[in-house]
C-alpha cells in the first residue's frame, strides 16, 4: 500500500516528466530559428533547451501553481459548498440572521457565550463570510467562526486582549500569510454526527472564498471542554498566556501524520 505522501511525490514526479518532455519537444522545434537568427551550436543549441525544459519542470512539478490555476478556473466558483444532504445545507451567515447565532449560541453556552449582538454585526460588515453555518430546513443548528485577522490582532488576542476589539479583514485584505482565527465552533448535539462533514464544508469554504492564499497562522479559542479536546486533537499549541491556541505554519511537521493532512490545505 502506498502511504499518501509517496502518493504526492510520484504525482509530482510524473507530472515533472510531462512537462520536461513537452517544453522540449516544443523548443526543440526552434532549430531552424536558431540556425537562421542565433547562430548557436547544435550542442550548445540543446544544452539549452535541456536546461530549460528541466527548470521548468522542476519549479512547476514541485510548486504546481499553474496546475492549481487551472483547477480553480474549471472549478464552480460558487463558494457555497454543496448541501451535507438533502436537509442539511450550509453556508455564510445573512446579517439579519445574526440574532438567530447569538440565541443559538447562548441556549448551547448559557455560560460562557457573551458575544454582543452589535460585535458580531461589526464582524460581519468587516467580512459577510466570517460566520459559516450549517442549517436543518431553515433552522440554524451549528456555526463555525472564520474570521481573518491582522498580526496586530494576532498579537492582541495572544497577549490577552478581548476578541471584541479586534477587526476580521474583508476579503479583499486577505493575502499570503494571513492569519485565520477561530473565534468559536459549536454543533447542536443532536447534529454533531455531521461535525466531520461541516468541517470538510467548511474547509472547502475557505478554499473557495479567499483563492489560492494560504494562511501563515491558524488560531482557535475553546470555550468548552469539547471544544478544547478538538482543538487537542488537531495537533494546536496553547499560547500558555490565555485561551488562545495556535498552528503556525512552520509547525506542521513537528505534527502526526493525520493532522499534518488535515491542514495541508491551508498551509500548502
């Protein structure tokens, strides 16, 4: 059985042969040209050729930034990823919605939940895509919080500061090594036998919304006992000053294999 990892490398490899067989097969067609205009030897001629083809394929077949162009041109643009099944759906939160979270959120937490209803419009005007949840028929029966976040805001929730005062960047501020904080996650128990699946739709929500940028950090808050030993069990580390836990992406191989998968597709 061949393990995942070994997997991607020989994708990688004979996708690196393709291309290194199809730009030489196509400079190779300039002979002529470089007869008539350069003027370089056959050898030198190919020698070439050879170490462009072979640049070429090396960067690409590692980096695979046109394949992956590629892909998100022929994929649906529609960021709403498709219904878990037939009475399930999810999607971004509308703002008139928000009063429904915030009761939500308060039945499930009626201790711990202290979100004010006016921060969480503020969070949604900065960025409508911040609140990701998951619906039975119409009703609102789990949401996750993805909100984007400056260093600067990184570094106020590590140092203790309230996640009230912070700013979710809008969509268009998101770039290279943004920072993704997870301000809270939360499943009606009676729903969570979809939790595996709101995360996958989640995670392909992110993908889809904010395109081909990766995060440089991923930082989550546990309210609840639950929520701790999910955040465990995804390989975070505690900022040991607060509640505020934390993947950077120069961690992920100090993690076990199963979460190093899992986050791949964010730091990748």
């Amino acid at each position: 059985m061949i393990s995942n990892s070994k997997k991607k490398i020989l994708i990688h490899f004979i996708y690196g042969v393709f291309l290194f067989v199809s730009c030489l097969s196509v400079l190779e067609q300039f002979s002529q040209l470089n007869e008539d205009l350069f003027h370089f030897s056959n050898t030198l001629f190919h020698f070439l050729t050879v170490a462009i083809s072979l640049s070429i394929a090396v960067l690409e077949g590692y980096h695979m930034k046109g394949f992956d162009t590629i892909k998100s041109i022929l994929e649906d643009d529609d960021p709403v990823p498709p219904p878990i099944n037939e009475n399930y759906t999810t999607r971004p939160l509308e703002r008139e919605e928000i009063i429904l979270l915030s009761r939500t959120a308060k039945k499930m937490y009626p201790s711990k939940y202290s979100f004010p209803i006016d921060q969480l419009e503020r969070w949604w005007d900065s960025n409508p895509n911040c609140f990701f949840c998951l619906f039975l028929n119409d009703s609102l029966v789990g949401c996750i919080d993805l909100v984007p976040i400056s260093t600067n805001d990184y570094e106020h929730l590590i140092s203790g500061g309230n996640e009230h005062e912070i700013t979710p960047l809008s969509v268009e501020q998101v770039a290279d090594g943004t920072i993704l904080y997870i301000a809270s996650f939360m499943v009606q128990k009676e729903h969570r036998r979809h939790l595996s699946k709101f995360i996958d739709a989640s995670k392909r929500f992110l993908t889809r919304t904010y395109k081909s940028f990766n995060w440089e950090i991923i930082c989550a808050q546990a309210y609840t006992e639950n929520g701790l030993n999910l955040i465990n069990s995804k390989g975070f580390y505690n900022s040991h000053s607060n509640n505020i836990w934390y993947l950077e992406k120069s961690q992920l191989s100090n993690i076990n294999s199963k979460n190093k998968r899992f986050w791949m597709r964010f730091f990748s």
